[in-house]
C-alpha cells in the first residue's frame, strides 16, 4: 500500500530528530510504498564489501540510509524556512504547493488525470 509523501526529490529538508537532528540536505530519493526518503548527508551508515571478482576493490563504504518521511520537514526556497505545505487547487485545475509561513508558492504540480 502505497504511503502519502509530502516531499518529493530535489526537495530541500531539514531533519527534525534523531542523532543527524537539525541537519539540511537534498532528497535524493523518495519510496512512496514504505514511507521513506533518502536525504544526501543524512543518516550515513558504513557497509563492509566484499569483492566478488578479481577486478573488484573491496572495502568499507559509507552510504545515506533511508529515513522515514514523518521525521523531515521540507525547507520553503522563498522564506528558508522549515515549514509545513497546503496542497492547494488553481482556476485551471492544476495542483500546487504552497508555504503554509509565508504563503509562497513552492512548485506546481501536474498531475496525468486519467
């Protein structure tokens, strides 16, 4: 079952908790079905590798993990501001996001009706 996202990726976030708390950085990814978003900066684990042929460099690797979506707050371009965004309804029947701070718009969304 798919989750509703309120950020979508190139999107500036901030994380509101957790140990990377306070933290900016760029979504990178977004996974509707599981609620998470990868954040560039945020949440880095290390992974061990292994290499699996002769040409391969094995070694420690350190990657963004995903975190759930419920702990980042998008960032508005006009304001700077961590806020939350009202979907709102234009005349012509195009979606949009809007700055529920300082009333800007963020993007618009089109959306395939069919």
């Amino acid at each position: 079952m798919k989750k509703k996202v309120h950020v979508k990726k190139g999107d500036t976030v901030v994380v509101l908790n957790g140990k990377d708390a306070g933290k900016k950085g760029k979504v990178l990814h977004v996974n509707a079905h599981d609620g998470t978003v990868l954040v560039e900066g945020v949440n880095i684990t290390t992974k061990h590798k292994k290499p699996r042929s002769q040409y391969q460099q094995g070694g420690i690797i350190r990657q963004e993990s995903p975190i759930n979506s419920s702990k980042v707050m998008l960032v508005c371009p006009k304001c700077g501001k961590p806020t939350r965004i009202r979907r709102h309804i234009l005349e012509n029947g195009e979606k949009d996001r809007e700055c529920k701070k300082c009333n800007g718009t963020i993007d618009i969304i089109n959306e395939a009706k069919g």
